[in-house]
C-alpha cells in the first residue's frame, strides 16, 4: 500500500508545509517514501515533529540540537539518514 492511501496522507502532506523551505522538502520526502512503513508509535511521533517549531526543527535535522523530547531521538535520526540514502 503506497503512503497516498493512508486517510491522513493529505494532512499530513499540508502540515509539512513550513516556513523554511529546506524542512518542506524533507519532510515532505520522507512522508512519501518512508511513513507508510512507519509503525503506529512512529506515525504519532511524526506527528509531534510537526507540532516542533521550525528553528527547533530545523535544528535537530541539522544535527545541531538534540531533541527535548528523548522518544523522538530515534525518528529524528531516521529522517535524517533519509536525507542520504
């Protein structure tokens, strides 16, 4: 099953639309090719980087920060790697 089958694919396609067009295209890139493999405990935590602020954001996909809340930690780096296959 491809991610644009999921129900919520559309909104979380628009909530990956921020500010800074660097975070559009990663998040955006990695809700297309990896969310759908994405467990349940990881689609919500995908959903709580969304809720992050952008220079927060920004920060912890640049490596610059590490995340506040620890459980993103994991998900962070994955969407990190991604940007390198």
């Amino acid at each position: 099953m491809s991610s644009t089958a999921d129900p919520d694919y559309a909104r979380l396609k628009w909530r990956c639309r921020r500010g800074m067009r660097e975070l559009d295209a990663v998040l955006q890139a990695f809700l297309q090719s990896a969310y759908a493999a994405l467990g349940d405990d990881d689609k919500s935590r995908f959903e709580a980087i969304l809720d992050l602020p952008d220079p927060e954001l920004y920060g912890y996909l640049a490596g610059r920060l590490e995340p506040k809340d620890r459980s993103l930690a994991p998900l962070i780096g994955r969407i990190r790697a991604s940007l390198h296959p």
